[in-house]
C-alpha cells in the first residue's frame, strides 16, 4: 500500500473504506470519486445482487428493499438508503456511465457482531484518513472469522483481475474489511468458491412507516442529504447543524399547533441535555432518539411529537411505487431498536376488574389525508368542550361579582358592632396597640352578563399577517349554552382525526341568554372596533342584559370602550388574565371543530 495525500492506494486502486449509512462517509465517497476519477468502480456487493441492486439505485430517492431467502429460510432484507457510502459511488458511476464491478462474496448466514465504533461526525473535524488509521491500528490484533476471511480473498482476486487492465479502479466498502484486503493484494490470489447467481431476489418498495424505524439516518438527514445532491458544487453537510434545523423547524410547527413560544432556557436545557446523552453512549452529536428524549424532557410530550414528525418525514415515497410495498420492523433486521411513547395529552382511568376492550383508532391512509377531506360547511362543536368554557365563564362571572365587591368594602375601626365580620390581617398589623378593625360590605347592584377572555389581541403585523384570522359567531344549541363569538386559527388546519380539526382561541366572547346574536363580524355597527379585542368587548357591552361585563386580558379596556359602556349603562370589570392559572388558560384554548354532528359519534376516540 502506498500513502498519497492522506489516501489509501495500492498500485491503481484507490480505497474509500466507508461505515455503511452513515452521512460523512457518503460526503468522503463523493469527493474521492469526484478526484480520483476512475475508470472502474467496485463495490462490496455479490454479483448474484448487482442486478437488483442498480434497479433500485436507478429508482432513488424512492427507497427500495433487496430481499431474498436463503437456504434455512432465513430472510434476507438490504436497505437502500441515500447516505451509504456505497449506494453514493453506485449512483455517481450510473451517472457517468462508469463500468460497476460487484467484487464480494456471497456468504450465507454470515453472523452479525455489533461493535461500537467511533462516531463518524469525528470525520468532520479530524478528516477521513486519521480516523481509518486509528480505527485499523487498534484493530490489529484481532482474530478474523473465517467468513471474513473468505470475502476479503474474494474481493482481492477479483481487484487483481480489474488492474490487469491498466486502468484506475475505485473500491468502497466496509472499513472493517481494509486492513486484510491490503494484506493479501500483496500476493496472488486464487478463486474462491462460492455462489455465483441467487434464484428469487426481489425489489420491494419500502413502506413509508418502515423508513421511519429501520432506516439508520433519521429520514430527516436523509432527505438532506437527497435535496443536497440536486444542487451544484460540492456537498457542504453538518450533521450537527442538521439537528438545530430540525428543532428550529419542530419549534415553529410546534408554535402553529399549540400556540406555545419555546423560551432561550429550554432550547439551552434541550441541546445541553442531548449532547450529555450522546458523550455518555460515546457519541459526539447526538442521535435522533437523544434529541426526542431531550425535547420531552427539556419541554414536553407535544414539542416531542412535532419533533418527532419532522424528523421521521421522508417526502419522496410515493403512493403508487409500481413494486411490491414492504413492511419491515427494526426485528427483521436484527436491530437493537430503543421506543418511545408520547403522551400527548393525560389520562387517568379508574381501575377496573374485568378487562376493557380498546378500539384501535383509525390513521391516515397518506399524510394530509384528513385536511384533504375536511369540508368548512357543515361543522359544530365538541360538546365536553362547550361545558368546559360554559362552566369557566360562569366561574369568571362569579370572580368578577367578588373582586368589585372587596372594592365595594371597607374596613373600620370597631365601635359598637362587628358588622361583616372581623378584619384580621388589618387587627394583627396594628396589634398590639391598635383597635380592632371590622368589615362593612355596601351591597353591589346588578349582576354579571357577558364574558370576554383574550388570550392573544392578534394584532396585525408588519407583513399585515394574523395568527388568528378565523372569525366566527356561533348560537348555542340550547338553554344551557351562550351565545359565542371568537376569533381563531382556521378549521382544517390541523387535525386530529377524521373530520376532527384542533384550533385555538385568540380570544372570545360569551353572552347570555342564547339565540340573540347576529354575526358581529359582519355587523356594521362594530366596525369602528380598531382591533379584534375591542369588537368583541364592544359585542358583549351591546348584547349584555345585565350591569356587568367581565373582561379578562393581558391589558385593560381602552378608554374609548370604557365610554361605550358608561353611555349604555354597563361597567366592565377588568381581571388580569396572568391571576388565573396557565395550565387552566392553556387546556381552555384549545378546541375542535367537527365536520357535521355525526362527527360527534367517534370524536371522544381522537380527542
């Protein structure tokens, strides 16, 4: 072997040795093919797959499966992923119509021995041919299996034969297999015996949901990597910044879905709890399940699941592959698999002695299946959910009446009655030499009518962009529901199931009794409301019947709505939303908007 520029050669052989499906190495093939350029490329592949083999090469990004059975019984699956080293040199030799030579052995029941090895993204930072040599030294005392042994001899005989013709051949294969293939290129070689031609080697399409469990780059990279290659130039791939693109994107889907900004602490915990995770497994980035542990943990199970759909979204497989589709499990494999569950939202069940049968629910058949299907005609609410928001605004309504009477109060020193009672906190300041203090409450008239909550006023942007452009005023259904009025995100955006949309509340507006309000959205006499907020505290000033309106948001009413109301006679009682709880403001936000009341038989399923 000879040393060339940090390379590994032997007379007209270049070496490339590659960890398989991993990104760097992808990256070092391209660029050694692109200098080396050869006149032969060969691959450690047997001949009885190279047919098969180029087929489904030719059909990336497309993903396709090799498979065959072999004389036990023993199925054989063969991914083709994008970030092999291998299937890269295949597709650059394709596409400049360079001789492809399968030089392997084809050996049955060749035994599996997982290894921990060096992270790759070392490549990075250390370069390709220091990280081969430290990995060949500290390998070579070690014993080889006698099938090993017999693919290197076969590999070797067939690169001799190649060089006879004078002409420059490049050789990708496992990293493992270098050191003694260098050994016996030093001597001549004879044919091995061996199997020269396969019966029944099939191409299968893999299915989407396969890709993402068995694939070993997260599909996320590998999409990458594929959009990557399209563009001119050489490849310029961190796989570090890879992950921060892919959690900036879940932050922003996450943000569209749940209304929730990340804040610099948890982004910091996130990636500070990632990269702890990868050094202790001895990785230097850390792997795709690290950053779904991290991201639960840092945030939440929501934040996870987003990061999760990003991350495993692969969007070339197509829906009508014209192969065979194939459902692989990370068990056909042999793949020490880690899983883990999001618990998007909490349940608790009560115990019971017999077991409960659980209906599997339905999924879609193609991604956007749902909002596809989801028509705006029809819809209605979910009915847990209007008892939900009809029980807080009652309980606002009865806040409101007790925060204006403690303003109504007054304490006074004791005389010759206790009136309302004993004033305690003011007795115990001036104790031990003050007068004891009572309460004198002055009865309150009227009663609470409307209610308005604003959780976001949405005010336009510099783009002229809402958040919540969805305006809608919907009529209870009966005596126990109010009237409502509200602004939100659209229905059909998200969805939780079939005919089920997720949406979110920037604010609204209820008013009692029902059956009494025309759309104010589209009511002429609120259009002096100069932002969304203020129509709808305009709205239930005009529609309350009684004294009182409750306004719950982050700032008080205007000045000007103040006035609207001292002339029609109300008074709006202003809360600060930050006195109520987050976790009850977050659960309350949230609300589904169902394709026609049928939806109501099998929403509790997905909701």
């Amino acid at each position: 072997m000879t040393q060339k520029s940090n390379r590994f050669e032997w007379r007209q052989i270049r070496f490339v040795p590659v960890l398989h499906n991993r990104l760097e190495f992808a990256l070092e093939v391209r660029e050694q093919f692109t200098e080396f350029r050869p006149d032969h490329l060969a691959v450690e592949f047997p001949p009885a797959l190279k047919e098969t083999v180029l087929e489904g090469i030719k059909r990336l990004p497309l993903l396709s499966v090799v498979h065959y059975q072999e004389q036990d019984g023993t199925f054989v699956y063969l991914p083709l992923e994008p970030t092999d080293g291998q299937v890269e040199a295949l597709r650059m030799a394709l596409a400049q119509n360079i001789p492809i030579h399968f030089v392997d052995r084809d050996t049955e029941g060749y035994p599996l021995e997982a290894e921990l090895l060096p992270d790759s993204y070392a490549i990075a930072k250390i370069g390709h041919y220091p990280y081969c040599r430290a990995f060949i030294e500290s390998r070579q005392r070690q014993i080889r299996n006698v099938a090993d042994r017999l693919r290197e001899k076969t590999m070797a005989f067939n690169l001799q034969r190649l060089i006879q013709k004078n002409e420059k051949v490049l050789w990708v294969g496992g990293l493992y297999h270098l050191q003694g293939l260098l050994e016996l290129l030093e001597h001549p070689q004879t044919e091995v015996i061996g199997k020269r031609h396969r019966e029944h080697v099939g191409l299968a399409h893999l299915y989407r949901e396969s890709g993402q469990e068995i694939l070993t780059e997260m599909p996320y990279l590998n999409a990458q990597y594929e959009k990557a290659r399209t563009q001119a130039g050489a490849l310029k791939l961190d796989r570090l910044l890879i992950n921060q693109e892919l959690v900036e994107s879940a932050r922003k889907s996450y943000y569209k879905n749940d209304k929730e900004e990340l804040a610099p602490g948890q982004l910091k915990m996130l990636y500070r709890f990632a990269r702890n995770y990868a050094l202790i497994n001895g990785g230097l980035v850390p792997s795709f399940y690290q950053l779904l542990i991290a991201a639960r943990g840092a945030v939440n199970d929501n934040f996870a699941y987003e990061l999760w759909q990003k991350g495993s979204d692969y969007p070339w497989q197509s829906e009508s592959p014209g192969l065979p589709v194939l459902h692989l499990r990370g068990e056909d494999l042999f793949l020490d698999l880690k899983r883990i569950r999001f618990h998007r939202r909490l349940k608790t069940f009560r115990r019971r002695l017999i077991s409960v049968p659980v209906k599997k629910k339905k999924r879609e058949k193609t991604p956007g299946e749902w909002k596809k299907n989801f028509k705006n005609e029809y819809i209605c609410s979910y009915p847990p959910e209007d008892v939900a928001v009809e029980g807080y605004g009652r309980y606002l309504q009865k806040k409101a009446l007790a925060i204006k009477a403690e303003e109504h109060s007054s304490v006074l020193p004791f005389s010759s009655s206790l009136l309302d009672g004993l004033e305690i906190r003011r007795t115990l300041r001036e104790w031990p030499d003050g007068p004891i203090f009572v309460k004198e409450f002055r009865p309150l008239r009227g009663k609470a009518g409307s209610v308005v909550v604003i959780f976001d006023p949405d005010y336009v942007d510099e783009q002229s962009q809402e958040q919540y452009p969805w305006c809608v005023t919907w009529l209870g259904e009966h005596a126990q529901e109010s009237d409502m009025a509200f602004y939100g995100t659209p229905a059909g955006e998200v969805m939780d199931g079939p005919g089920i949309s997720r949406c979110q509340y920037g604010g609204f507006m209820l008013t009692y009794p029902p059956l009494r309000v025309y759309d104010i959205w589209k009511d002429p006499f609120f259009n002096q409301a100069r932002s969304k907020p203020e129509k709808l505290l305009m709205a239930a000033i005009d529609y309350s019947l009684e004294k009182h309106v409750v306004y719950v948001a982050a700032e008080p009413p205007s000045g000007w709505c103040q006035s609207i109301a001292a002339r029609l006679g109300k008074k709006i009682i202003y809360i600060p939303i930050g006195a109520f709880s987050p976790v009850t403001l977050k659960k309350l936000r949230q609300f589904h908007v169902l394709e026609g009341h049928h939806v109501r038989r099998y929403a509790r399923e997905y909701i």
